[in-house]
C-alpha cells in the first residue's frame, strides 16, 4: 500500500474514532431468546474459541488492529478493567482484524502491553459485519446471555464513568 494512501486510511479511521461517543444498545435488543453473535476464531495459542465458550456473567468485546493508534492507546485500559472486574464475572475478548499475515505484529503487540484476556485472530475481518463495526476501536458488552447491553464506537477511557455504570448493572455490586 502507496504511504499517501495508508496515511489518509488512518487519518481517516483516526478522525472517526475521534469523533464517536458511547451509545447504549436499543432497549429489548437480543428479546428473551438471546444469543451471542458469532464471534470466533483462533486465539494467538493456535486453540479455538468462541464468545459462548466463555462462560461469563458478561462479556466485552473489543475489536482493534495494531496499526490503529487509538486501539493501542486503550490496550492498557482494557486490561486494567479484564484485571478489576474478573473475579465479578466479565470476560473480556479481543478481537484483532489485522490481516492474515500479521500474526507475528499482534503477538507481539499483546506481549509489549502485557495483555492476558483472550484474543481472537480476525483476519477477513467478519466481526465488522456481524456487529456493524464501522471504524476501530470498537466495543460491545453482552450480558450472559448474548444480550448486547452497550457499543462504544470509538476509545474507552481509563475511568470511564459510562462504562463503568454499565459493567455494574451487568455485573451487579461488588462483594465487600
């Protein structure tokens, strides 16, 4: 790809995200026969997985690719909320759509930032359809059942209130 080009595609997806706030799912998403969408594929440890194979009391999906600076910038957050919030039931799945032949730079990009969630591989990119991703990052919170419950089209930032609100309605309170 010309550099021309791979600027404008990221100052493109950059302004994008940049732009985009969190939204809440439309109320009765999903109705009483809820199930998750099809969100799977290889982890990075070659094993298959599923969303449903994660057996949460909610799950945030975060779809990200490395060459995304905002998708890098909320790594950290991201892990810092699978750390705080495990023990109360979230899963948190990453969902790279970097192409096929960047398993090595994703790899590596989860190493650098330390990242102990599970990532699914994406390399066609198939999530973007199945949940409507128009520009990276971008985020999903189901509930057990496959309710989607939130979407952040765009970053989640370190102590995001909204976020946060949602997590406990999902999750319930903390123990004391």
């Amino acid at each position: 790809m010309a550099p021309i080009v791979r600027f404008l595609l990221s100052f493109f997806l950059a302004s994008t995200a940049a732009a985009c706030t969190g939204k809440q799912a439309a109320e009765g998403t999903g109705g009483d026969t809820a199930e998750f969408p099809p969100i799977y594929g290889k982890t990075l440890d070659g094993e298959y997985l599923h969303i449903r194979d994660l057996e949460a009391r909610a799950v945030l999906v975060n779809v990200w690719a490395t060459w995304c600076a905002p998708c890098r910038k909320e790594l950290p957050t991201l892990e810092k909320i699978h750390r705080t919030y495990r023990d109360r039931g979230l899963a948190v799945l990453g969902v790279s759509v970097d192409g096929a032949g960047d398993r090595g730079a994703v790899a590596s990009m989860v190493k650098s930032f330390g990242l102990t969630y599970p990532i699914v591989l994406d390399p066609s990119a198939k999530v973007t359809t199945v949940l409507g991703v128009s520009g990276y990052p971008a985020s999903f919170l189901f509930d057990g059942q496959g309710r989607q419950l939130w979407r952040r089209d765009g970053m989640i930032f370190e102590e995001d209130a909204e976020l946060a609100s949602q997590l406990a309605a999902a999750l319930g309170p903390a123990a004391p």
